[in-house]
C-alpha cells in the first residue's frame, strides 16, 4: 500500500468499524458487499449505496454498513471512494482472527462483551482498532471457552478451572 491510499481509512474509522463488525462472518458479509459496490460504482445506470443496501438486506441493514454510509458520504469523489474500499477490503483481510471456542452458540450481547474484554486485555497484543472473533462450536467442550491469539492458546473451559482448582489445593489426596 502506498502512504495516499494507506492513510484513506483512518485508525478512528477503522476502530469504529471494526467495533460494528466484531466477527469473522459480519467481516466477510462486508467484504463481500463492499465488492459489490465496487462493481456497481462504475456501472453506466448509476449508483445508489442506500439502495444496494436495501436490496441485500432489507430491513435488516447491519450495523457495520451505517458506519460504512457515514464514511463514504465525507468522501465525495468516487475515486477517493473507490480507493478507501479497496484499502478497507484489505485491513478486513488481514485484521487479526482472535479464535475462540464454546460449547454454545453465542448471542449478541456474550460477542459484544467478549469483544471489549479482548480489545482490553493488554497482554493478548490485539490491536483494538483491527481484530475479529471467529467463533467455533465445540460440543466437546464443558462450559467455558477456549482462545487462540496469535499464536498463544488459553483454556479457560470448567474442566481446565476444575482440573487446576483440585491440583492446587492438593483437595483430592486430602480425602483418599
């Protein structure tokens, strides 16, 4: 990336938009519309991004696309548009993929809260301003979750705590 296009998605844009996507899947929802508007900016029946949103969503216009809309409005010139899209593209390609997982589905508000707790646990080294959960079911785990970032792996399942619990407090060995 040279340093033009680079600096056309801001670290405050880019941490407000990564904030709305929050997952992998609302990340390649996005990706995949922001391709779509890149096809259709250049079309010879004009171009209308409320409208393309409609048509894709509905009712049902994700959180993401809003702080998107905002963002493109400011930008005017659809070469400074085109530009910003294809940067944006790039940081969702290569935004870090904190893995995480649970024996359960889990609902808005558990992303929600998991998403600030590791954009504020300093020790994990994610960027707040560019990371995505990819949530995985795993039925073969007992309560809790398990993380992967970059790299590092932390068990925080029940059985891990129960396991450590008994091993530190020597509680089993006290009855035998």
């Amino acid at each position: 990336m040279n340093e033009k296009i680079q600096s056309a998605v801001s670290k405050k844009f880019r941490s407000s938009f990564f904030s709305s996507l929050k997952t992998k899947e609302k990340a390649n929802q996005a990706s995949d519309f922001i391709r779509l508007v890149l096809q259709g900016m250049f079309s010879t029946d004009g171009f209308d991004i409320k409208k393309m949103a409609e048509k894709n969503y509905g009712d049902n216009v994700p959180s993401w696309f809003e702080v998107l809309e905002v963002e493109l409005l400011e930008k005017g010139n659809s070469n400074v548009v085109r530009n910003f899209l294809l940067d944006l593209q790039e940081e969702i390609s290569k935004a870090l993929l904190v893995k995480v997982e649970l024996s359960f589905t889990p609902s808005d508000c558990f992303i929600e809260n998991l998403y600030q707790i590791v954009g504020e646990i300093k020790s994990c080294g994610v960027d707040k301003s560019n990371f995505l959960l990819d949530f995985n079911v795993d039925n073969s785990i007992t309560g809790g979750m398990k993380l992967y970032v970059g790299g590092r792996y932390v068990d925080v399942t029940l059985k891990s705590f129960l396991v450590g619990y008994l091993e530190k407090n020597d509680a089993i060995s006290r009855y035998l």
